[in-house]
C-alpha cells in the first residue's frame, strides 16, 4: 500500500513541476531543433516500453499468486 502512496505522491509532484516549467513543450522545441537526436521516436517507444513493462508485471504477479 505504501507503494501505491509514493507512486501517487511522485506522479503529482512530476505533473505539477511539469506544468510549471513546461517541460514537454520545452523537449519538443529542443527535438525540433536537433532532429538528428530522434527524440520524439525515443519518447514515443519509452511511452510503448512503460505499458508493456507494467503488464509483464501485472503477468508476473497473477503467475506467482498461483
């Protein structure tokens, strides 16, 4: 339970400090101007890679419950 605490607390404090500073507006004038890095591609497989991760884990723990 006190794990679902800190990620919710974490997830908040990131939401709030993004929003303040803008920081996805920010990467993405930063990805615009150096398109060579492929910053937005990265950004889209790590969003892909989160989902998938958080399902193998969701697999793995049905698989340990029984």
């Amino acid at each position: 339970m006190i794990d679902l605490v800190v990620i919710t607390a974490v997830s908040i404090v990131a939401f709030l400090i993004s929003g303040y500073f803008d920081l996805l507006e920010e990467l993405m004038h930063f990805a615009d101007d150096h398109e060579e890095y492929e910053l937005d591609e990265i950004l889209t497989v790590s969003l892909i890679l989160s989902i998938a991760v958080a399902v193998f884990a969701v697999r793995r723990i049905q698989e340990f419950k029984h």
